[in-house]
C-alpha cells in the first residue's frame, strides 16, 4: 500500500462511525478521490500509524473541502442505516 493509500485508510479511521465498519471498494475510492488533497493539504508532512493523522483531521473537519465533507457525510449516513 502507497503512502496515500495510508493515508486513504487513516482517514476513513479518523471518525467512529467508519472506523468500525468495513468501507466498500466504492466508498474508499470516493475518499480517495475526493479527500487525499484535503489531508495532503490540512495536515503536510504528518504520517499515518501514530494517530497523529486522524487528530489533525479531526482538528481540520471544518476545513474540509466540500467534496471530502459530502463523501464523509453520505458514508456515515449509510453506515448508519
């Protein structure tokens, strides 16, 4: 796995509802794909493994790009069904 691959994945763990649920081939690509910029943006040079990465997300959610925060929200919100 790539470091944004990493990345991809400390995001998804970054809030509970997805953390403890397993995402789809289609949801970990919409994060990916909406949201990768975001945490290369929000939080430079802060490498998963640590918890470092899902604090400063957590710190950052209000800055979160549209796309990122919409992604986010609809995965939460069918995780949650």
């Amino acid at each position: 796995m790539n470091r944004y691959g990493l990345i991809l994945l400390a995001l998804t763990s970054a809030t509970p509802a997805l953390a403890q649920q397993k995402l789809t081939r289609d949801e970990a690509l919409a994060i990916k794909a909406n949201c990768t910029q975001d945490v290369r943006t929000l939080c430079p040079g802060i490498r998963p493994g640590d918890g470092e990465l899902m604090a400063c997300i957590q710190a950052q959610e209000s800055q979160l790009s549209q796309p990122c925060t919409t992604t986010l929200d609809a995965i939460r919100a069918a995780k949650a069904e």
